[in-house]
C-alpha cells in the first residue's frame, strides 16, 4: 500500500489579509468553485457518505452564503462545513499562517480547559475561579447544546460518526469558540458547582494563546488522557498483570515511517518477545489490548501487531482505489520542493507511484494492483486466548483499520467507546493538499479510498466507528479522582468470567 506521506508547497504570491478585509463575491465564488472542481476529481470519498444529490444540496447552501462581500474567517467557515459533511477525518482545511497568528493574538481566549463527561460540558482545571469540575451550561448567553454543535464543523470524522468530535473539543475548544464567535475580552459563564443544581454566573477574563496552551498542559485529566510520547518506549508497553491476564498497550502507530525504519524493527522484536513469553506461558489466557489513544500512523505497524492476534490469514483491505493517476488541477498544488524543476520531479515521481500501485482502469477508479495487498498469514506466536480490545473515540486512521481487523476478525471483546474512524472503511493512506487562489486557504484529504476487511456484524453500522461490545465511557466521579472507568470494568469483567 502506497503510504507516500507528500505535502506539496506551491508558490503564490503572498498576499496578507487583514482580520476586516472582506473578498469580493466574485473572488469568493472562484475559489468555491475550483474547490468544489478539486474534490471531484481528486477527492474518490466524496461519495463514500454522501449521495450527489446531498452534496449539490450542501454547494447550493454554501454559494447561497457568497450573496455580499466576505471576511476571510467567515467563508473559512463555509468551506469548514463542506469538508465536515463529507465525512473523512483525514479531511483538514487551514487559514494562511499569518492571517490565524494574527487573528490569534492578544487576550481573547477562554482561559480553561474543559472536558465532555457524560454529555456534559465540565471545567477540567483546578482553579479559583469556576471550581474543577463544574458543569457549564452556557458561555456569554450562548447554551451549551448549541455552542457544542456550532463547533463540530472544526473536527472532522469518518461518516456519521459524532463521538470523535469531543476529542476536538476537549484539546481546542477556547480556540474553536475564538473562531466562530470571534474574539472575547469577557466570559459570562453559567454553571453548577459538581454535584449540585443550582445554577451560578461568573465573569472571567480572556487570556492570551500561550496562557491557554500553559493551562492545557496543567488540565486535571492530564494522568489519563495524556498523547505526549516523549520517546519510542512510551508509546508501547507490555506487563503481565495477573496470573492469567497481560495487557498491551500500543498508544500509536507512528514508530518508524517503513518496515526498514529502525522504529518498527525495534517495535517487531518486542512484539515478537511478548508474544513468545505468551506462548510459554499458557496459563494467561486473557489480553487487554489497549489501543484507546491511538490515533493512527504508518505501515506495517498496524498490520503487523493484527498478525499476533488473529489465526487465519487476511488482508489490509478488500479493495482500494484512487479517481486519477495525474494529478487534477496541478496549479493549485502545494508543493514540497520550491525550485520548478524540483516541483516538476516530485509530482512525476508521486504520479509514477500512482501508476504501479494504481494501473487499471474500472468505471472510472484507478483499482489497486494484487501485489500492493497481498495475502498475509498470522504469526506463528499468535495469541490464541481470549482477546480484550479497549476502544475509544480518539481512535483514527491505521488505529481505526487495527481496530477494525480486530474487533471483525478475532474473538476479541470490545470495550469502551465508538471510534472515530470507520469500521467498514475510510479514506486514508495518502494526502494531497491545494490552496484556493484568492483566499489562500490551504485544503487537504487522502485520495485512497479503503474498503476494509471486515466481515458484516449486527452491531456495525454503516458510517459508524468501531461500536463495542460494551460501551463505557468515564464518570463523572472517575473523572474527579482521575480513575479509569474503563480499565476497571474490564478487570471485573475478566473476573467475572
């Protein structure tokens, strides 16, 4: 499988925008078109959620917008929404670097972070202000339900998939609120202190970008939900935590870039060591394979960790294909190298890739040539016991795939919560970006259209994540005590058993 992780820099001229500089409709509406044009010829999971009928019914909303002349943030907004709908959280559309630095600054932040907790909004900082753990129900007059709503468009998801979207807000939501309702030197907060009713308002002051990163790295729920692998050893672990239990721990994919890279040479002996300690040891006949912050990363991890888990042999995917083996609209690429001809040869050598992994042509798709998805067989230590997979909405990408293979194709007992990437399939693998010539907003999606192999389940849905088994999501009084909700349940449920 093509794994070319390209980002392509085109120059334009620079143009800078002022934070109150509105575009012209005609601008506006140029560069709604060419985006629209780009997606259909490059992006092959336009359609993957979304009838043809449905997204003209989304264009026709978003040129219905262009009616006067824009500020930049506000059709940043429309575009926003256009990527969310399609349904790919590989989808990513950013503002020109020095227009957000610019619409960044000064003291206009919510100074807090905050965490959803059982479909509520809760304050996730020990402070002196608003208490740890208070519900909010409302900031500067605006409820909750539809604050949260209004912000999901900044987060995307595969499908339907809606649980992915707290990851979003519980890591950026004073940043997310600063761009949909523009600047705050206030915040009218409406709240109940924890375990009570009565509702409260407090006024605090907005803070700077930097104090706002400052207190997410203090946030109280820091021991739990912690995405920061400071070396190759913390972002995977072995133990044996009972006479007949082990837990695994892969909290990403990104170890190495390739099989040849060191990273995932050094990861494939260590599995190899912890699955023939298991093989030595019959008596553990249970394994917690953790997998809750992993968001994804590159070939073969996510491959060759299911190779340990599984008993019959199988596949990455069924089927795999891409809408072209030329790249559409190449004016607007973003392209790596800065010299022409250096352009010229990154984009052939990108597009020669294409054509090997991607050589026939089938009713318009670019089908994946056998030898790039070949048959593989399980390791000969594969774990033959009762396998526990822990699952949660920050799951993504190649962490969703090995989500997938196993929850589909093992006898694995899901726990935990819906993952954010799709259970039957995604976009994935490799990225391309464009920037739009008037605005300058730079888009980005993956151009490989995965179906995964995974058979059908009743609990599986369609433009649905990874539905467990048993869904678990932390409490509220865990949430104050820092405990692992979902941890615990599964050690009483291998108890039990």
């Amino acid at each position: 499988m093509l794994k070319l992780k390209i980002v392509f820099f085109f120059c334009f001229p620079i143009l800078l925008f002022s934070q109150k500089e509105k575009l012209s409709v005609e601008k506006l509406k140029q560069d709604l078109v060419i985006f629209r044009e780009i997606r259909e010829k490059a992006n092959s999971g336009l359609y993957k959620y979304r009838t043809k009928q449905q997204i003209d019914s989304i264009y026709s909303w978003a040129f219905s917008q262009i009616s006067k002349p824009k500020e930049l943030i506000d059709f940043y907004k429309i575009i926003l929404q256009i990527t969310d709908f399609e349904g790919s959280l590989h989808n990513d559309t950013t503002l020109p670097i020095d227009f957000e630095r610019k619409y960044s600054s000064g003291n206009i932040f919510f100074p807090y972070p905050v965490k959803l907790i059982e479909n509520r909004l809760i304050l996730n900082f020990e402070n002196s202000e608003i208490p740890l753990g208070s519900q909010i129900f409302s900031i500067n007059n605006i409820e909750t339900k539809k604050l949260l709503s209004s912000l999901y468009k900044y987060y995307t998801t595969d499908g339907y998939n809606i649980t992915g979207k707290s990851i979003g807000i519980n890591g950026s939501f004073a940043k997310y609120f600063e761009m949909e309702y523009g600047p705050q030197k206030k915040f009218t907060v409406e709240y109940s202190l924890p375990n009570q009713t009565k509702k409260n308002k407090k006024t605090i002051s907005a803070v700077s970008n930097e104090i706002r990163k400052e207190n997410f790295k203090k946030r109280h729920s820091l021991p739990i939900d912690s995405l920061q692998y400071n070396s190759a050893k913390d972002k995977y672990s072995f133990k044996v935590i009972s006479q007949n239990t082990a837990l695994l721990s892969v909290h990403t994919f990104v170890i190495g870039r390739n099989a040849k890279d060191k990273q995932h040479i050094a990861y494939k002996k260590y599995l190899d060591s912890c699955f023939q300690y298991l093989s030595n040891h019959s008596e553990i006949k249970n394994l917690i394979v953790d997998v809750r912050n992993n968001g994804g990363g590159t070939d073969p991890n996510d491959i060759v960790t299911f190779s340990y888990l599984t008993q019959k042999a199988f596949r990455e995917n069924k089927s795999a294909y891409v809408n072209f083996q030329e790249i559409p609209f190449a004016e607007y690429l973003v392209y790596e190298e800065t010299e022409l001809q250096k352009k010229q040869e990154e984009k052939k050598d990108f597009e020669d890739e294409l054509k090997e992994e991607f050589p026939k042509l089938e009713n318009g798709k670019y089908i994946q040539d056998e030898r790039f998805n070949s048959l593989l067989e399980p390791e000969k230590n594969s774990f033959k016991g009762q396998i526990y997979l822990l699952i949660s909405s920050r799951i993504a990408s190649a962490g969703s795939l090995f989500a997938s293979l196993v929850a589909g194709n093992t006898n694995a007992i899901v726990i935990g919560e819906e993952t954010m990437g799709g259970y039957f399939g995604h976009n994935g693998h490799t990225p391309i970006e464009y920037e739009l010539p008037n605005t300058k907003i730079k888009t980005q999606f993956s151009i490989v259209n995965l179906e995964q192999d995974v058979p059908k389940k009743a609990n599986q849905i369609f433009g649905r994540g990874v539905i467990p088994d048993y869904e678990i999501s932390q409490t509220f009084e865990d949430f104050m005590q820092n405990r692992d909700t979902q941890y615990i349940y599964i050690i009483k449920l291998i108890d039990q058993k």
